[in-house]
C-alpha cells in the first residue's frame, strides 16, 4: 500500500472502536482519501480524544467495553451543542445554527431499534458492517463538506451580529442593541416586578473638544469614555451603549435609584481622573460627563420611552445646574 502523506489542515478523523482490525481498516481508507485519523479503542476515550483534539467527524462503533458508542455519543451531543451563537438573538430570531461535529455509527448491530437509538442519542449518520467501503467514503466526503459549511455560516452570522449590535467606533453596543434590551429587559422587569434604571451621559461641552482637537481627536475621545464607561458597568446583564453621537447610554436591570446613583457618579469620578485635556471646556481643564438618570418598576400599560424621557429631562437638568456632575 502506497502511503500518503496528510497535510496539517486535513480534516481529523476520531475512529471509536474496540476492534483492531477495523480500525486498521478505517485509518487505511481514510488516510488514502487525505484525512488524519486519531483512534480510541471505548467510549471513554473517544470523549477524551474528542476534547483534545476537537475533530471534524467522529466514527463511532456501538459495541465497546468501558462505554458504549450510544452513550458516548450521548456524551458528545452535550459537548457540541454549545455553539458562540447559543442564545444570541437577531432581530428577536435565534441565531443558533448546526454546526455540530457529525457522529457516524459504524456497527454491526442492524435492528429497528439500535438505529433509533442511535439518531436519538444524536448519531448524524449510521453504517452497518461488513462496510462497504464506496458507500463509507461518499458518506465521509459528504458529512465532512457540510460540517465544514455549517462552521462558515456560524463564523458569518457571529460576524453579522458583531456588525449589527455594535458600535463600530467605540465598541460598545450601538443604539439599535440599546433599543433591542431597553425592550427586551422591561419586559422581563414586568414578569419578574423588579425595578430598571437607565443612565444617559453626555460629554461637556464636546463641540468645543472637536474644534479644539479636531475631529480624530473627538473620535478618540469617544472611545476613552466608553472604555471607562465599561470599566465602571460590572454586571453582565447592565449594557453600555452608544446612544448617540457623544452620548451614551447605561441600562441597568433590577436596579434601584440608589444603585444607579451610585454607578452614575463612578462613572462621573472616573471620566475626571482621566484628565484628559479639554483646553475650552467651560467647566474644567479636562473632559467632563453630565449624567441624568432614572428608575422605573415597568408595568405592561408602560413602555422604555416613560425612562428615557425621564433619563433625559434629569440630563437636562445636570447640564443647567453646571454640568459635570450627576442628576438627580
Ligand atoms: P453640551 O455640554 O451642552 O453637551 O455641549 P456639546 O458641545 O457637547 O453639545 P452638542 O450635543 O450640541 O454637541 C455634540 C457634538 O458632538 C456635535 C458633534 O459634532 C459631535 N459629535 C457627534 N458624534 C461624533 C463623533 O462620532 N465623533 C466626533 N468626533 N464628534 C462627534
Ligand atoms: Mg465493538
Ligand atoms: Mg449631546
Ligand atoms: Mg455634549
């Protein structure tokens, strides 16, 4: 037999079987078509190996000492439908797609019920031995191609949703994402009668730093306040976003008045040590933050735009009674 070298980008192939001659077998005819092949003799270490090396297709016999191919593959199922995109929404679609590593049972066991239970523990495939080894390759080549699609769609739609939820300057989330929570959180703050608090910031006379620092220097500075801003935001459900041109936002669920407050005024502490320079700023040397914020038990005969409003009329406020500092 005419040995073939791999390629390091060739695609693995975790071959799961308690018996020596077929893998033998497999790793041959897998091999001769460019694949690299990995072995495990029980289910055991077919999830191990399956962790290390996190391949493209997984052969999986049934019959093994140790643990079984239905349990393992019952195993593997769990280990891979955890995607990056489980639990992003779009436009209030789900975005989780199929990209899982397809389990292929090879085994002798050909009853009714051995192949229902194989497709209900999650085998993607199923081949009964003595294989025919034409019709394996085509499944191979085909289960492998798919898997390889499937793991483009997901890069394309992270991708798609990166673009559609943040802000492309600063990083933060961008409006239509503010809007999107804003909503979906109210909601949620209704269900569970909890309080929501909203914190718009609004850099001081920022006009003026753009004319003094021009306009990448104003961009620049955008995107300091909004690190800071994030520095400040702990909680993984509060959301820092871009609410408008030199404005920001910060929603913050299940949240007093008083914790707002707090995390206003940080947020206001920290912009000032900064000091970063605002040579016309009429209230100081440096770049300064108004901030007006508000808190709300959301109930279904009210919608976000009762706090935004109030979010905004307290800003207003922040700015008439001197800027730099917080309201109320
Ligand atoms: P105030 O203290 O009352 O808030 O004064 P201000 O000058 O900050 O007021 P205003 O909101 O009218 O001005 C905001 C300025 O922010 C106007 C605009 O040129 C600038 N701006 C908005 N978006 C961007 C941006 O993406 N980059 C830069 N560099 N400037 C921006
Ligand atoms: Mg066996
Ligand atoms: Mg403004
Ligand atoms: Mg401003």
């Amino acid at each position: 037999m005419k040995a073939v070298s791999v390629s390091e980008e060739a695609p693995i192939i975790l071959v799961v079987d308690d018996d020596q001659f077929i893998r033998d077998l497999l790793r041959r005819v897998m091999e001769k078509d460019g694949y690299q092949v990995v072995e495990a003799t029980n289910g055991e270490q077919g999830l191990a190996a399956y962790k290390s090396i996190n391949p493209h297709l997984v052969m999986l016999d049934a019959l093994m000492p140790v643990m079984d191919g239905f349990t393992c593959c019952q195993h593997l199922q769990a280990l891979t439908t955890s995607s990056p995109l489980e639990g992003k929404m779009l436009n209030g679609k789900s975005l989780h797609n199929n990209a899982r590593t397809p389990v292929l049972m090879i085994t002798g066991l050909d009853d009714p019920e051995s192949v229902d239970r194989a497709f209900q523990v999650g085998a993607t495939d199923y081949i009964t031995k003595p294989i025919h080894l034409a019709v394996l390759r085509q499944r191979v080549r085909r289960l492998i191609e798919q898997f390889q699609l499937y793991k483009k769609l997901e890069e394309a739609n992270l991708e798609l949703h990166r673009l559609a939820t943040l802000d492309g300057l600063t990083g933060v989330a961008n409006r239509r994402r503010f809007d999107e929570y804003i909503n979906d959180e109210w909601q949620r703050m209704i269900r569970e009668k909890l309080p929501i608090s909203l914190i718009l910031c609004d850099i001081d006379y920022f006009k003026k730093y753009n004319d003094s620092y021009g306009h990448q220097g104003g961009d620049a500075c955008l995107r300091r306040v909004a690190d800071a801003l994030r520095f400040c935001v702990k909680r993984s459900i509060d959301l820092v976003a871009r609410y408008g041109g030199e404005e920001f936002a910060v929603v913050l669920p299940n949240t007093s008045a008083v914790g707002a407050s707090k995390v206003a005024e940080e947020i206001r502490a920290l912009v000032n040590q900064l000091q970063i320079p605002h040579a016309q700023s009429l209230v100081s040397e440096h770049v300064t933050l108004s901030l007006g914020f508000a808190c709300m038990y959301p109930t279904p005969s009210t919608s976000p735009t009762t706090l935004i409003g109030a979010a905004d009329e307290a800003l207003y406020q922040a700015k008439a009674l001197g800027r730099n500092m917080s309201f109320p």
